[in-house]
C-alpha cells in the first residue's frame, strides 16, 4: 500500500507523521521504504542525521520530487510492504503526482479554527485524483493536538462531517517529536513507552484497519 501525507500548507507535521508511521511499520519488521517528495528534503536530512549519530538505518529513504513520481511509485511498491511518501508544501505538480501514486492520503492538520485545516486547491486536486483514481481514500489527521482542548474536539466535530472524514487517532503536541526530528531519530527510540509512541502505534493500527490495500499490522 503507498500513503501519501499531503497537505500545501507548510509545518502541518507531514514529515514527522511519514516517518514515524515508516518508523512504526519497520519495528514490526515490515519493508518499508520512505519516498522524499518534498525538494526540502527533510526526510532524507534526518536519515543523514541518523547516520552521522552512528545509528542503524530504520528504513529506506529515497528523494524523488518530481512529477514522475507516480510513475516510479508501484515498481519501488514491488519491494515493499508500505510506502510512504512525505509531500511537499506548494508543489502542486508534485502533490497531483502524489496523488496519483497513492492508495491512501493522510492529510495532516492542526486543530485550530484559525487555521483554515486544507486549502481548497489541496481539496480540489483529491477531486480531480479521484477522476482517475475512484479507489483513493482520504483522511484527516489531527496533529499537535493540545490535550484535550474543546478546540481540538470541536474542530474533531466538523471534520467528522466533512469529506475526507477524520481519523479517530490523534497525535499530541509533544516535544519528543521535535527532538525526533533534530537528532535523526524516531520518537519510539528516545521514549520508548511515551504517549508520543503511544500515538503512532494507534495511527499506525487504526490506518491498517481502513482494510485499503496490503498492509500488515
Ligand atoms: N505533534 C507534534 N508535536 C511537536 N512538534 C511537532 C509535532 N508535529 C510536528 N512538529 C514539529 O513542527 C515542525 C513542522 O513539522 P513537519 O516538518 O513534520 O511539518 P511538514 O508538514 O512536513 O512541514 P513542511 O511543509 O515544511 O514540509 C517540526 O519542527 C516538527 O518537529
Ligand atoms: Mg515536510
């Protein structure tokens, strides 16, 4: 199964919930390979970290941000038991490639009514996906949720009556995620029985239950 987290608006938490979800699926000794589809590259800057750091490579990570990307997507699908693509904020010749190649797309969001949660360029171009792709599933994740805040459950109720519906997992805001990111490693290997672990696992579970394609829980 390919999943793409996608979302134009910038530091939603695309990056952090591709790898960890990549993350998550290889402790469990799947063959997960990670495609970079952000020019930024993020993803494949915290593999290099975690390799300068000495510590062992968790996952596959490739850069491939360019339109073809859903043309290369199924042989590197072969080989693997999940792919996971991080999309890039703006692009949206990457992101259309993006949704062309997936099975699935996550798309994170933060929990505040301030925060217009998808741009409607982003809605618009899963519409047009769906013209070719009837199958595409779509989800909102609700990211840096502060804990329990009535923001983030209400912005859980108008979602719910939204398509694309809302994942019932949510992630925190959680400092580890942050320390993930800068020092190359996965939220699991700094706190190993955090919330913030916690968190990915039920992500994790919760998408392999949507029953969408191959994927092993
Ligand atoms: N749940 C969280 N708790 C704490 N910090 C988080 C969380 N999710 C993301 N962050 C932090 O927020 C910042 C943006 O997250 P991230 O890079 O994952 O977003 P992105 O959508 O990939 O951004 P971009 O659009 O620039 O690619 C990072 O510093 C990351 O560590
Ligand atoms: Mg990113």
């Amino acid at each position: 199964m390919i999943v793409a987290l996608l979302n134009q608006k910038g530091g939603v938490g695309k990056t952090t919930l591709a790898l960890h979800l990549a993350g998550e699926l290889a402790r469990r000794g799947r063959r997960v390979t990670l495609i970079d589809a952000d020019p930024q590259g993020s993803a494949l800057d915290w593999s290099q970290q975690r390799s300068r750091e000495g510590l062992p490579r968790a996952f596959g990570v490739v850069g491939l941000a360019r339109d073809t990307l859903h043309r290369e997507a199924p042989e590197l699908a072969l080989n693997a038991d999940m792919i996971v693509i991080d999309g890039p904020p703006r692009v949206a010749g990457l992101m259309r490639s993006a949704l062309l190649a997936a099975d699935l797309v996550l798309i994170p969001v933060q929990p505040s009514p301030l925060d217009g949660w998808a741009s409607a360029e982003m809605l618009s171009l899963l519409t047009e996906a769906r013209i070719y792709r009837p199958q595409l599933a779509a989800r909102f994740v609700l990211n840096r949720c502060a804990a329990r805040t009535v923001i983030a459950r209400e912005t859980a109720e108008t979602l719910a009556d939204h398509d694309p519906p809302v994942l019932s997992s949510t992630i925190g805001q959680r400092v580890v995620f942050a320390d993930a990111a800068q020092t190359g490693r996965l939220a699991s290997e700094i706190a190993g029985d955090s919330p913030a672990a916690r968190e990915i696992t039920a992500l994790l579970v919760e998408i392999s239950r949507l029953g969408i394609g191959r994927i092993a829980s």
